[in-house]
C-alpha cells in the first residue's frame, strides 16, 4: 500500500503577494517641515523616442524603481580641523551666513572619536536625521550612496552604508561619512540626493508601496525598546530574535490627513 504524505505550510510563512508596505515617518514634529518626504527615485527626462533607449530598457527602468531617495534637509560646508590640543573638530564655513544655527547644527553633526575610526587618517562624521522606516513583515533596508546623482565636484569621501530588518530593528537613521581626504571641504546642498534606500522583499519581484506613517504609542514603545540597545551591546543583530517575541503585531499605520 502507497502511503502520501503531504505537508501543509503555516500560513505565516505561505509565500506573500501583492505590494509590500513600508511606512515613513519622522522621529519628532519640531522642525520636521525641512525634511523632504522621501521619494521613488526618477530619471531626469531623457531620450525614450528610440526604441534601443537606455531610459526604455526594462532592467533600468527595474533598478531604478526600487531606489527611494532620501534629500539633503540644509546647505552645508564643512571644513576638518583641529583645535590647540589636536582633537578633531568641524568648521562651519558658512559662518553667520550658515542656514542652521551653530548650536542646533551641533547637537546634529559630529565628529566621531578618533579611537573609531577606521583609519587613522580618515576622520568619520556623522549626521543625525529624523527618519525612520518601518514595515510589518520581513523587510531588509540598504543605506546606500546616491551613485545615480552626478556631482560635478565630488565629495571628498564615502558615506557609510548600512543594511538591516526594519520590521524587528527601526531606528533613526544618520549620515555617516568617511573623510578620505580632509584638505577638501564637504559641500552639500539642501535638496540634493544624501542617500538612496533600498528595500529587500519576498519575493524578491514584489513592488514597495511607500507611505507616511502615523508615530502611534505601540511604535514609540517598541522604538523605546530597542533604541538604547546599540548603547550597551556591540552585537546589536544578535538581539533580533529577543525584539522578534516582544514586538506587537501590527505597527505600521498610515498617517491621517486632514
């Protein structure tokens, strides 16, 4: 006698379908007006009349559709230096003439201690931000360059990307740029691409539905959970699983108009 034996997946882990969503928000009102709501990164128009156009070929037109660009929120420049007793520090070119108060613009951009960096001729700053990402299902998010973005004088340096699961670990995230050569000033103006991300679904093929979502107590209370951990471990990956059992069901809601 033939026996069959079939195995019936959990509905948890059957195969999803349809857009993944993934909402957007900013971590505090105050201010919030000079940052740009992220967007689906777009081409400037071009050529698409011939057929064999680049900006018609279906694997850039795939490529660019799962780039959401994140835009610089004020002008800056920048200058390394050090003070009298050789700690590094940063110069604020623009003087009194600069967009961002000196002492607001302090408690947002740094240099990291020199202990930290990864090369001891490459100083590391970083520059705070507001923006959060999140999802309620398994959803990796790329900190990428914006390398689609042509600069006619390039930056001296490289930004630090970063990847990891929104949906167990969202936090605020911060510009981290590595300074590989100090003698250059960092130019940056408002507007402009600071950074591209990217978003991992499963499928891999399913599209990003990308929307602004509401800071409601159970995402504060989640956020409060996790954000301190990168303070006391240096592993923060390894706590995925504990933030897996404590994380509410369903976080993510869209943000009411009107």
């Amino acid at each position: 006698m033939d026996i069959h034996v079939t195995y019936d997946r959990p509905e948890e882990d059957a195969p999803r379908s349809g857009p993944v969503k993934v909402g957007w928000l900013l971590t505090e009102d105050k201010g919030g007006v000079i940052y740009d709501p992220p967007e689906r990164f777009r081409s400037v128009e071009m050529n698409k009349r011939h057929a064999k156009s680049a900006s018609r070929c279906p694997a850039v037109i795939n490529l660019e559709s799962r780039y959401f660009v994140v835009k610089c929120p004020f002008d800056l420049h920048l200058r390394f230096a050090r003070d009298k007793e050789g700690r590094p520090g940063l110069r604020n070119m623009h003087g009194e003439a600069s967009p961002v108060r000196a002492k607001k613009l302090n408690t947002l951009l740094h240099v990291t201690s020199e202990a930290e960096w990864r090369y001891p001729d490459r100083p590391t700053i970083q520059l705070s931000l507001p923006y959060l990402f999140i999802a309620d299902e398994p959803v990796y998010m790329s900190q990428v360059s914006p390398f689609l973005h042509y600069r006619k004088d390039p930056l001296p340096g490289t930004i630090f990307g970063g990847r990891f699961p929104i949906n167990l670990w969202p936090r605020p995230l911060m510009w981290a740029f590595e300074w590989h050569d100090p003698t250059k000033d960092i130019v940056l103006t408002r507007g402009e691409p600071l950074f591209y991300a990217l978003f991992e679904t499963t499928p891999q093929d399913r599209p990003v539905q990308l929307f602004e979502a509401e800071r409601t107590p159970e995402l504060v209370e989640y956020l409060d959970l996790v954000s301190g951990a990168v303070n006391f471990v240096n592993q923060t990956f390894s706590l995925f699983r504990a933030a897996e059992e404590r994380r509410p069901k369903e976080l993510v809601v869209a943000k009411k108009r009107g």
